[in-house]
C-alpha cells in the first residue's frame, strides 16, 4: 500500500471536501489549496466531473495527495483507482467496501456513527476512520465516549464541521484531522475566485495553530 489511512489523515489538518462540477477548475483550485498550505483533497464522486477531476490532478500535479469521497460500493472505488486516486473516503462500512479496499491494496477511510460500525473497522484492521455526520451524531461528545474502548482508533470528524467549531475537535487525541467543505465554497468556485480559496485555506490553518 503506498499510503495508509492514519497517513492520510495526517497530511493536514484539514481536509477539503470538494464536488467539482467543471473540469477545468480541478487544477486551479488544486494550485489555489496547495497555494493556502493544503496538500490535500478530497474530491467527491457526487458530481459526473469528479473522477475527471481527480485523474487530472493526479497527473499533472503530484506533489497534491488527490483521493475520492463519497465512496460506497466496489464500483466506486475501482473506478476512483484506475482515475488516480491514492485514498478513497466513503460515508458508511461495509464488507464490500473493506474487501474491495484490501484487494485493490488501497487506503479506506470509512465512514462510521456507532460503536458497532467502529469495531467492524477495528476488526478489519482499519485504524482510522471518518466519523459522519460528525455533529449530528453527537459530535466531541461522541469521540470522547469512543476513546475509553477503541484508544487505538483514529477519527476525522466531518459533517457539521465548521471554521467556528473545528478546534473542539482537533483538541481531542483520537482526532487527526477535520473534514469540511467550507474551504471551497460553491460561489467562489463558480466565481473562479481561488485567490479567495487560497485566503481561507491560509487563514483556516492560522486559526488551527492559535488556537
């Protein structure tokens, strides 16, 4: 495997969860993130650009780590490996999903809400997984509660999460990062306003490191 899933995590503290629907803001925006000190995104398959978006980053511009969200089937991650993906996100578990992560040596990042759904994980040898919704779910108080049984496991928070809120969470030691779409804002990519993305993403670690 050439990048595990707790490495995943650790490559920023923030993850950008991005729907691209035009292919040819993929490399500007990456360049805009990169530019704001992200080297990380996360781009979901919610869109008919999105693996496009992810092959051409993949391609033209390495140094990124580009991987696919919004995983949920075999299909949907086999397709986001042969477009380039180094990881692949998806918000729920499934055996399907661990199989076909395991046969296709990828990083599988799972989404998980319950007890039960984090010891399937564990079980399988995963040890990072993204807790969805985040804030729906219970949020802190949720990944306080899971760090007594599962010490071992780490999280990336994501749904709900927010500028305002994202250091409650990364305060907790069983967070490495936070998942969020706020880096990216639909009018400012209409908008091809990256210079603006690259501010937030710039500003978003300032609040990180003050805090």
């Amino acid at each position: 495997m050439k990048i595990n899933a707790k490495e995943v995590l650790s490559i920023s503290p923030i993850v950008p969860v991005i729907a691209i629907d035009n292919i040819e803001d993929a490399l500007p925006l990456a360049k805009a993130l990169q530019d704001g000190g992200i080297n990380i995104m996360e781009i979901t398959l919610r869109t008919a650009t999105g693996l496009k978006a992810i092959e051409l980053i993949s391609k033209q511009m390495p140094s990124m780590n580009v991987g696919a969200g919004t995983v949920c089937n075999k299909k949907d991650l086999e397709d986001s490996i042969s477009h380039g993906a180094a990881f692949v996100f998806s918000p729920g578990i499934s055996e399907e999903l661990i199989q076909a992560a395991k046969q296709n040596d990828i990083a599988l990042i799972p989404g998980v809400c319950t007890a039960s759904e984090v010891m399937l994980a564990q079980n399988n040898d995963i040890n990072a997984c993204k807790l969805f919704p985040a804030v729906q779910v219970g949020g802190v108080n949720l990944l306080k509660a899971f760090l007594g049984p599962f010490a071992k496991m780490s999280f990336c928070p994501t749904g709900g999460v927010s500028l305002d809120n994202m250091n409650e969470f990364l305060d907790l030691k069983n967070v490495l990062c936070v998942g969020g779409s706020w880096l990216v804002p639909k009018k400012l990519l209409d908008e091809k306003n990256f210079d603006e993305i690259t501010r937030i993403a710039k500003s978003s670690l300032e609040k990180i490191n003050k805090a």
